[in-house]
C-alpha cells in the first residue's frame, strides 16, 4: 500500500514567492551603512506561500 503524498505548498499569488523585500531609505547613516526597511507581504505574512484551502469533512460536492 502506498503512502499518501502531501501536496506542495502554493505559491501566494500576491507576491509570487518573493515574500520579503529590502526598502531603502536614501541616504547613509553617520557610519556609512545603508539604511533599509525589511517589508513583507500582507497575504502571506513573509512565507511565500499559501495555506490549502481546508475541506470539511463529510461535506457534499
């Protein structure tokens, strides 16, 4: 008997992946680094995919 598969993660269709960015800000601060803002997509909160849609149990197509 085989082993059921889980099925693989969706990709979030809002940032396709790409769930975390750099910002920068323009400019440097006083030591000379660039200073950035880290930001993350709203949909997946910065995973990158999706959660499957859960089924009900029991439920009729």
């Amino acid at each position: 008997m085989t082993h059921p598969t889980p099925p693989p993660p969706r990709i979030c269709p809002a940032c396709d992946g790409f769930a975390s960015a750099a910002i920068t800000l323009g400019g440097r601060d006083h030591r000379g680094h660039l200073r950035t803002l880290t930001v993350h997509c709203p949909a997946c909160h910065g995973t990158g995919t999706l959660h499957p849609a859960r089924t009900r149990e029991g439920a009729r197509v």
